[in-house]
C-alpha cells in the first residue's frame, strides 16, 4: 500500500555534537583535525558564528584586491558565509528566547 502522506518525522533533537574528522590528511591518510563528542550544541554553534566571521571578513578582505571578475566570486562566498552566519545566530537567539 502506498502511503499519501508520509509518517511524521521522528524527534531528532539535537543536543551535542558527535565526533566528526576533517582537515588535511596526514601520513597515514588519516584527518589531522576532530571535533570532540559531547560539545553541547549552543557552545558549537556559538563557535560556528565566530568562524563564520572570520571567514566573512576574509571574504571582505579579499574581494577589495582582486580584479572586477574574481570580485563576482568572493561576493558570492560572502554572500553564503553571511547567510550561514545569520541561520546559525536565528538558531541561537531561539534558544535565548
């Protein structure tokens, strides 16, 4: 039997993070960086705001040296790392409330 409507999604909710690899590979192909299991997640995405702003100012920084063309494509990063920035502290202003 098909199903019209879908069951409804069950409660994920979030509360700390996972351990989660990244970075460059090291000699025994291996990530040289993690994120620690068990950070709760306002802590995180705090942390993810501040990141966020470094890397918008970055953008920033960038785009006033670069030629008219390459200036399309740091606005455009820009434009996703702002709006990243803004969904994260919507999340955390929600929390606050």
């Amino acid at each position: 039997m098909i199903k019209i409507t879908p069951d409804p999604p069950q409660d994920r909710t979030i509360t700390h993070t996972v351990e989660k690899l990244f970075g460059p590979l090291d000699c025994n192909n291996r990530p040289l960086f993690t994120v620690r299991q068990g950070i709760a997640i306002e802590d995180a995405l705090v942390n993810v705001v501040m990141l966020l702003n470094c890397a918008e100012a970055t953008g920033w920084d960038a785009a006033e040296h670069l030629e008219f063309n390459d200036k399309a494509l740091a606005f455009a990063m820009i434009q996703s790392v702002g709006s990243a920035r803004a969904l994260v502290e919507a999340l955390l202003e929600s929390v606050e409330v």
